[in-house]
C-alpha cells in the first residue's frame, strides 16, 4: 500500500480510523464517512487518531466537519500525535487518549527550520508571504488550543518550544479530557483489522 495513511470506517460500530498523515485524500474521505454516519442516525461518533501530521488546510477542514457534525464526535487519540493530528482532537466534544499517548507541538513556521535550502530561492516579498501564511497557521492551531486549555501562556511558551507530553501532563492543561478504555480501544482495533482484510 503506498498511501502514507489508513483510513477506514466502521458504520456499525459508528467509528472511523486515521493512522498516518492527513492530507486532502484523507480529509474528503473523511468527510464522506462522517456525513454517511449522519446519515445512519445522531448517536455518537468515535474517531481514533494516530500520527504525523500534515496538511494544515485539509486539518482544519476536518476540524469544521466534525465541529459541524449532527452527530457528537469524540476524538481518541493514541500511540503518538504530532502537530495536525494533535490540533485535530481539540475539535472533538469529547477529548480522550489511549494510556501511553505522547502529544507534541509543532509550529508551521518551523517550516524554515527545517527547509533552509528552500529559502535561497525565495524573493523577499515571497518570503514574508510565506512567513505570514505559516504564522496564521500557527494562530489558528492556538486558537483551538486556548479554548478549553490552560494556562494559556504556559501552552504558547510549549507550542513554540515544540515540545511533547505525556497524557497527565496534556490533562493538567486541559488539552485531553480524560482516559479512553482499553478494553473498547482493543474491540475497535479487532474491526479495523479485519476492515483492512475485506479491502485486501
């Protein structure tokens, strides 16, 4: 498979299944899967993620979707989030992680740190152009994340560090609400697996 993510949905079992980065496939797909279940009735949505990161636009896409949602969707993070998939469970009206969860911060504008080469051949009026669109990216993610955490300074100073925490230390700020089962993670996991073997 040479998709950089998995994407699967349980219409009975009213879930849906990110593992990887998300990306405009990831987010239209998403979208019909959550507008299906809304379809089926307006009981609650899980929505299981795991990963990298990626596309700051098909995020925030996602995130309108399910705060648009007839249906309650309540976001489980588990493994491992980083930047996107982390802004991501801030939309949920439930935030809940997996035992073990580490969560990490990570500013757009960290794009330049990592991309030096790629400023060399920017003019300068097409770099502040794209220093500014990487910082309004950045106060968007704070955005969501000033709304339910605290304290807010203490949240921007880690934001900008780029740091990871642990799911004790996500609820102390309020960024997680609480523990998710085990018992149920490991049901849903059972499905997804055998999900994974029907589209084989």
């Amino acid at each position: 498979m040479d998709e950089e993510f998995l994407l699967v949905v349980s219409y009975k079992e009213r879930f849906i299944w990110l593992d990887g980065e998300i990306n405009p496939k990831v987010a239209y797909r998403f979208k019909r899967m959550l507008a299906k279940l809304n379809k089926l009735n307006t009981s609650p949505i899980i929505f299981y993620v795991r990963g990298p990161g990626g596309n700051p636009h098909s995020t925030f896409f996602m995130m309108s979707e399910i705060m648009a949602s007839n249906s309650p969707v309540a976001v489980v993070a588990h493994g491992f989030v980083n930047s996107g998939c982390f802004t991501i469970t801030q939309a949920g009206t439930h935030r809940l992680a997996l035992a073990g969860t580490k969560f990490t911060f990570h500013p757009a504008e960290g794009y330049f740190k990592e991309n030096p080469t790629g400023l060399v051949r920017l003019a300068q009026d097409q770099f502040m152009d794209s220093l500014r669109r990487l910082m309004l990216i950045d106060a968007i993610q704070l955005f969501w994340f000033f709304k339910k955490g605290r304290p807010t300074k203490v949240i921007f100073d880690l934001f900008r560090a780029e740091t990871t925490l642990s799911l004790p230390q996500a609820r102390k700020l309020r960024l997680i609400d609480g523990y998710y089962k085990r018992g149920d993670f490991l049901k849903d996991i059972k499905i997804v697996r055998k999900l994974i073997k029907a589209k084989l």
